[in-house]
C-alpha cells in the first residue's frame, strides 16, 4: 500500500467509473481525458493496494473491495463538501458583484433554484445574468476574457483545458414530436428512428445541439435540419407547426414549461430515447483570479478550483 494520502479527485474519479462502469463515460462526466481518469484509478488502486475494476475489452465491473469502498468514497466526498461548506458560511459578510453567463433553458438547468439558494446565503453579493448569441461556446471565450466571472451552460465535449469546469447536473434528452406522428404513442424509441424526419434546432452552440451533433457524429450519421430558431423555447412551436422533430432535456418537457406551452394544448408528445444520450450542466470558471463572490458561489456549490 502507498503511504501517499488519497486525493480527492482520485475519489471522484472512482465514483464516476463506478457508477458509470465506462471509463469514456466517465471522463466525459467528470470533464477530463480518459487517460487521466484511468491514471487516478490506477493510483488510487496502488493507495489502497488492491484493484477496483475488473477490466475487459468489453465490460468493466467492480471488485468486491471495490463495492465495498464505494459507500465509503461517497461518504468522503460529502464530508469534504460540507467542510467546505461550512468555511463558506464563517464569510458570509463578502460583498461584490457576479457576473454570470447563462443559456436560456434556465428553467431546466435549475438555475433560478441555485441562484435563489446563493442569494439567501449571500444577501450582500448583487447578480447579473449575461447570455450569448453564441451559446455555450461564446460564454467560454466571455469568460477567458474576463467579461464574466462564471457561465452555467451545457458544455460540448471535449472539456477546456484552460477553464475550470465541473458537472452539476445531468440530464437525458427526449424525442418531441407532433401528436400524430407514427411514433408519438410508443413508450421508448430509438434516435436512429427519428432520422428519416426534418429537425426543428437551435443554431450551432445553443442547446442540446453539440450533443446531438456529436452523438450522431460518433456513430457515422447524418440528419435533415428544416429551421434553426434563437429560443430554444421555440422549439415546441415549431415542432407543432409540422416543421419536424426535435431532441431536448427531458427536464425542459416537462408539462408547466415554456417550451411545451404550445398551441393548440396537445399538438407535441413527449418520447423517451431508448439511448442514454445526456446533457450536462456545468459551471465554468477561470483556475486563475476571480472574485470573493466568484469563491462563495463556487463554496456555496460545494467546490473549489484548488481541486483540480
């Protein structure tokens, strides 16, 4: 066993392959090269002096020490996020202002929530919200530039090497197609089956698009896009409209929002895809710089760029 102490992020690059059980996977949820997360496990592997994975060409499993280490793994992350938590809470008296970049599915990325929660806490720090006609690529290049201090966006793979990035949530995408498609009643149906119709999409960097784009680039296809249109809570709109079909956060299909407050009342329906294509929130940073208030939000998240 190595008399090194564990590093955080070995943890939680376990915890991701573990639940995971995809090292790709993995990499792309923790927003960092495979070979970097394969590398942690293997130190973690050497400081606890045992394997965690069964690894095959096609599979890879837990070990029964790695079951095992799992609960404990998560239980140590918690702790270490309430620790920094309660740091956060001894400054609450930081003042400032925080410039935030966001794409405009806010309802779906929760952000009023976590915002609303950051506010309670830090009454004295004053918000304001900047989008991107680029979506989430331009508010990568406003925060390099310093134009804003944070963005809260779904971030196409790969990750920015230069920025601080971590996932905060995760969401699965869902087919929206007109009420009298073919494939409106089904319970769970296949992306590949929706090919043969028109797309109604976001411009290149809004939305789910680069997800989309790079699911269906990966696996050697193609689509038909009839519109592209600024608002994402357009979308259902224009899917009612008969100008195609669309694939969004199953979060923003939900029935009290914009994007399915559609006229006429029923004229879209909401189907699961059967591939677990995910769309990740995430909140980026610069590792350098920032602000007290740019600290407290990330503290109030439970994070810190010192991590990574």
């Amino acid at each position: 066993m190595d008399d090194d102490p564990v590093e955080t992020r070995h943890l939680e690059f376990f915890v991701a392959v573990a639940e995971e059980l995809n090292f790709t996977r993995a990499a792309q949820r923790v927003h960092v090269g495979q070979s970097t997360v394969s590398a942690g496990v293997q130190a973690l592997e050497r400081e606890i002096g045992a394997a965690l994975f069964a690894r095959s060409t096609r599979r890879v499993s837990l070990t029964s020490i790695g079951r095992d280490l799992l609960p404990l793994a998560r239980s140590a992350l918690t702790a270490l996020a309430e620790m920094r938590a309660l740091g956060i809470r001894e400054h609450q008296h930081v003042q400032g202002t925080l410039r935030i970049g966001a794409s405009s599915h806010l309802q779906a990325l929760g952000l009023p929530s976590i915002l609303g929660g950051f506010q309670e806490a830090f009454p004295m720090v004053d918000i304001s919200l900047h989008a991107s006609p680029e979506g989430c690529s331009g508010l990568l290049e406003q925060v390099r530039r310093g134009a804003i201090d944070v963005a809260f966006c779904g971030l196409p793979p790969p990750a920015p090497l230069d920025l601080f990035s971590h996932v905060l949530r995760r969401q699965r995408l869902v087919a929206l197609v007109p009420a009298q498609h073919a494939l409106a009643g089904r319970t769970r149906i296949s992306l590949t089956q929706l090919l043969e119709d028109d797309f109604v999409e976001t411009a290149v960097g809004l939305g789910t698009r680069h997800v989309v784009d790079h699911w269906l680039s990966r696996k050697g296809l193609g689509r038909r896009i009839s519109i592209e249109v600024p608002d994402e809570n357009l979308v259902g709109d224009f899917v009612a409209a008969g100008f195609g079909v669309a694939v969004v956060p199953e979060d923003a299909a939900g029935r009290d929002t914009l994007l399915l407050r559609v006229q006429p009342a029923g004229a879209v329906a909401v189907v699961p895809l059967r591939e677990a294509i995910v769309w990740d929130l995430s909140v980026i940073a610069r590792y350098r710089g920032g602000s007290p208030a740019l600290d407290a939000l990330l503290g109030h998240l439970s994070l810190s760029r010192a991590d990574h």
